[in-house]
C-alpha cells in the first residue's frame, strides 16, 4: 500500500469504529465499497485514485446517525482532503462524491 492510501486509511478507520450502528462498518462496508468503487473506475475509465478515496471517506460522518451522514463526512473530510498531495481537482471530485453517495442524492446527474 502507498503511503497516501495508509494516509487516508489513518485519518478514515477511527471515524467509521465510532459508529454506534455497524461495529464492522470499516472491515465490512468500507472495504466493499472501496473495492467496487476501484472495479467500477476501471469499468468506467474514471480516476482510480479519486474513486478509491471517496470510497474510503464516504462514511466517516456515520458516527452520528445516518441521516444527513453524507453532509458530515463531507464536512469531515474537507480539511484532510485539502491537505493531501494531489490535484485540487481530484480533491474537488472526492469531496463531490462524498457529498452525493447518499440514496437522498440518487435522482442526480453525478
């Protein structure tokens, strides 16, 4: 593993063991998510790394409940997102794909 992955992966892993819902969100669903976000990429010729990344932020906000989960872990990991060594527009896509995971979001063009 990359040292930006372990990164993102630091950052994301205690978040997701806070939440009170599904003590396996990050072993079980993240991992998941994370393996078809990178399946779906190459399928799709969409960027791995933002695809991986969004994939692995996308619940961090769960700890408080599943509503509006999407908005925190959006809000969540904007201040780490802007930290890391990549493209501002990648960091604007994972930010993006955060923000719009959600079922409340499904009916848009994304």
């Amino acid at each position: 593993m990359n040292g930006l992955m372990k990164q993102v992966e630091d950052f994301a892993k205690p978040f997701c063991d806070q939440d009170p819902e599904d003590s396996k969100l990050w072993g079980n669903h993240v991992r998941l998510v994370r393996r078809f976000a990178l399946q779906l990429a190459d399928i799709e010729g969409a960027d791995s790394l933002v695809c991986e990344i969004a994939a692995i932020l996308h619940d961090i906000g769960k700890d408080q409940g599943r509503k509006g989960h999407n908005v925190r872990s959006h809000e969540l990991a904007q201040p780490f997102v802007a930290k890391l060594a990549i493209a501002d527009s990648q960091k604007a896509l994972i930010l993006k794909c955060i923000l719009k995971h959600s079922s409340e979001m499904g009916g848009e063009k994304i």
